[in-house]
C-alpha cells in the first residue's frame, strides 16, 4: 500500500514540477495538500549546474538531504524513484547530460500518512561543439 501511495505523491508532485514549474524556480519549498504533516525537510540540496565532459552521456549528482519526523523518504529524479532511504543522507544520482532541466523531488511522510515535499532543478552544462 505504502509503495502505492508513493508512487502517486511522487508522479503528482514531478508531473506539477515539469509542467507549472519555471527554470526560475529552482530553490523552492512546497508542502504537498496534507500541510498538518510532523515530517520536515530541514535541508535539500542539488546543484544547480553540472558539467559533462565531451563524449560523456551522464553524469553523477551529489544530493544531500535532512528531515525529522520522517517515517519514510523518497527522492525522485526526472520521475525515477529512489525509495527506502534513511530519514537524512547523501546520494550520487546520475542524470542524462543534454539540454533539458532535471527535476528532483524529496518526499517525507510523518507516522500518519501526511507528506511534506521540496523540489530542486538542476541544469547540465554541455561541453561546446
């Protein structure tokens, strides 16, 4: 049930980030509808630019993250779901080197079900032609 739940949070939350959202929006917070959630992200971060070097298709990301209250955390990356982390830590994600952004989204749920999110946006600088 609960892989079920994620998986609609995490699909609601990217399909919002990669249709409403702007580039210009890369550090923001939002709590998803259920806004009484004892789960907190107290800090996530991604950068915002990555290089690619020549000849290279991805490339690895550092993301940290600290939550309380968490009984489960989830980071999705362009959709891509990475589950059963630990309530605080660090991750190397690989992402596509092109031109489009990469969206990641962190996802806490407290003991009752209510969830709190944040999202990030990251850029892949590609080695000139």
């Amino acid at each position: 049930m609960r892989r079920v739940r994620w998986a609609t949070v995490a699909c609601v939350l990217v399909g919002l980030a990669a249709c409403g959202g702007s580039s210009a929006s890369t550090d923001r917070d939002e709590s998803s509808a259920n806004a009484a959630s004892s789960a907190a992200i107290t800090d996530f971060s991604v950068p915002e630019h990555v290089s690619c070097a020549p000849g290279v298709t991805s490339v690895s990301v550092k993301v940290a993250y600290v939550t309380t209250g968490s009984e489960s955390t989830l980071v999705s990356v362009d959709g891509r779901q990475i589950t059963d982390l630990e309530a605080s830590g660090a991750l190397d994600v690989p992402v596509h080197c092109d031109p489009l952004p990469h969206t990641f989204v962190l996802v806490v749920e407290d003991a009752d079900g209510n969830t709190a999110s944040s999202d990030r946006v990251l850029v892949t600088d590609l080695p000139a032609s």
